[in-house]
C-alpha cells in the first residue's frame, strides 16, 4: 500500500496495523506493525500484534520468526515464549515446545502475582 506520511509514529502504524487485522486485510496488517517495529525495535506490543496476525493466517514460520525477534528483546516474555512453542508445535517440534509452553505458563503466574502485591 501506499507509503505513509514521514510523521506517522510507530503507534499509528501499530493502530493501523490493528484496524487492517480487524478487517482481515493481512497483508497490510503485517506492512503497519513492522514499520511499527522498525521505529521502537524495542517495542514487544509491536512483535505481539503481529504475531497475532501470523497466528490467524496459520504461518508458523512467520510467527517462529517473529517470536525469535521478540525473544532477542526479553527472553522472559510470556507471549512470545507462547507464540515460539505454538509455532514449534505446528512446525512438529512439541518436544522444544513444551519447554517454552512450560517457561510462558511460569512468566504469565510470575506477572500475575506482581500485579497482586
């Protein structure tokens, strides 16, 4: 699609990339959260939105990539170490995945019990 305006921040083109996924007009979901994501590298919500999109296009190469990327960023993040082992599961890796599954169920309790206290 077009090239968007040079003032766009990176969460316009997260909000983009949010309302093209509403509409499932994937392939321009996918454009909006990686410019996102080359604005703020940083960013996991940019790598999580679209790995959601991999998610409802069943790519698991894409979204065993994207996941990677995030888990560069924070290896201790729970929606991308659950979005490697979906990716490992359906790639027939469920050995590899469990031990992710295992390590996001253990960061989702460990945030849960932070926000508690």
């Amino acid at each position: 699609y077009a090239a968007c305006p040079t003032y766009f921040t990176a969460d316009d083109h997260n909000s983009m990339g949010y309302a093209y996924y509403k509409t499932l007009q994937y392939e321009k979901s996918k454009v909006s959260y990686r410019r996102a994501m080359a604005m703020e590298p940083k960013n996991l919500i940019f790598v999580r939105m679209l790995g959601v999109v991999y998610i409802a296009q069943s790519d698991w190469q894409g979204l065993k990539e994207i996941a990677t990327n995030g888990l560069a960023v924070n290896s201790n993040d729970a929606f991308c170490n659950k979005f490697y082992a979906i990716a490992l599961d359906n790639t027939g890796q469920g050995n590899l995945a469990a031990e992710y599954h295992q390590k996001a169920e253990r960061m989702e309790k460990e945030e849960k019990s932070r926000n508690n206290n």
